[in-house]
C-alpha cells in the first residue's frame, strides 16, 4: 500500500478500521460466550475413571485456538478418540467433529440442559453401520463429574441411561519437549 497515493487521512481512517475490527476479532468468541452462558467452564481439564473392569479412561477437554475451539481426547485400554467442539458461525450451535482409533467418526450436536451438558452423537463405523449415543454429563463437584450414556431412540435420549461413570479431576500432563531432550554438542 502507498501512503501518498493514500493520503495521510485515508491511512488513518484504513488504520483505525484495522484496530477496531482486530478489537472485535479479539473478544471473547462465540465458543467461549456459549460455554459461559451455560455454566460449562467446568468441564475443561483432565478427568479418569476405573471401569467395574478395571479398565481405566482419560478424558481430557482443552481449550484451543484462541477459545474457539474444545479438543477432545479420550482412551481406554487399545481405543481411543480424538474430537473437536467448536460453534458454527451464525446458527449459535455446538458441535462436535471426532474420529476414532478404529477408523469410526463422529458428528455430535451439544445442548445444555438444567441434568448438565447433552451430546447427541452419529457414529458412522468403518463398515459404513450408523450408530446413535447419547451422553449426559453432569458436575457432581469441582473435582467430580457424571456421566451417563443412553441409546438414541427417535432423536431423544432413551428412558433409562445403560451406563453411568463417574470422573475425578486430575492435573494436566505437561507435554515434554516435542524435538526430544538430546542436544548436539558442536564439532
């Protein structure tokens, strides 16, 4: 851009339109405003279980990109998932995008209801079966939370959930220098 072809006072007006647009981009985002608004900051962090198995779960929901976007990663035992929660642009709805160590995804929908958060998921499994579940999570305290799972019948949650567990809150796992801890020395 050339400042004299501009005039110093169309550079001022372009420069200001940059800093108050760069404001609005900088607020908090639609994600985050929807998290708030229904009382879900919670749910954020590292969470385990033990199965009556004995089988242990993580589960662990991370803010990412600037507040625009929850990651999800769940394992247990050879599975696991990895999933994103985002708020689609002009229709203020959460979703949920994920795909599993098995090759399935998933297509989730949040609702926030007085029970806790509700995620309704479409599994699609590698041999093309569709399956439908239902989760309900629920604070218990600021270290437990609740969830029960249901089958899907026809769009609603079933009656009665088929499994329950409970998480305790854990610290998060600081993640290790990426590029290993070996240094060169130099020659």
């Amino acid at each position: 851009m050339n400042t004299r072809s501009l005039g110093i006072g169309r550079v001022f007006l372009v420069l200001s339109a940059i800093v108050l647009l760069g404001g609005v981009a900088m607020g908090q985002s639609a994600l985050e405003r929807m998290v708030e608004e229904g009382q879900m900051g919670w749910l954020t962090g590292r969470w385990t279980t033990t199965t009556d198995e004995g089988e242990s779960i993580s589960l662990v929901y991370q803010w990412q990109l600037n507040k625009n976007m929850i990651s999800v990663y769940f394992k247990m035992g050879d599975y696991s998932y990895r999933g994103m929660i985002f708020c689609v642009p002009g229709e203020e709805k959460v979703v949920e995008a994920g795909v599993d160590s098995k090759g399935s995804t998933a297509k989730c929908e949040w609702d926030v209801t007085w029970d806790g958060a509700v995620s309704k998921r479409e599994v699609s499994k590698a041999d093309g079966e569709k399956d439908g579940l239902g989760i309900l999570t629920s604070k218990v305290d600021k270290d437990t939370m609740k969830m029960k799972l249901y089958t899907i019948e026809y769009g609603s949650l079933s009656s009665d959930a088929w499994a329950t567990l409970e998480f305790k809150r854990q610290p998060m796992q600081r993640r290790g220098n990426r590029q290993g801890s070996r240094t060169q020395k130099k020659k």
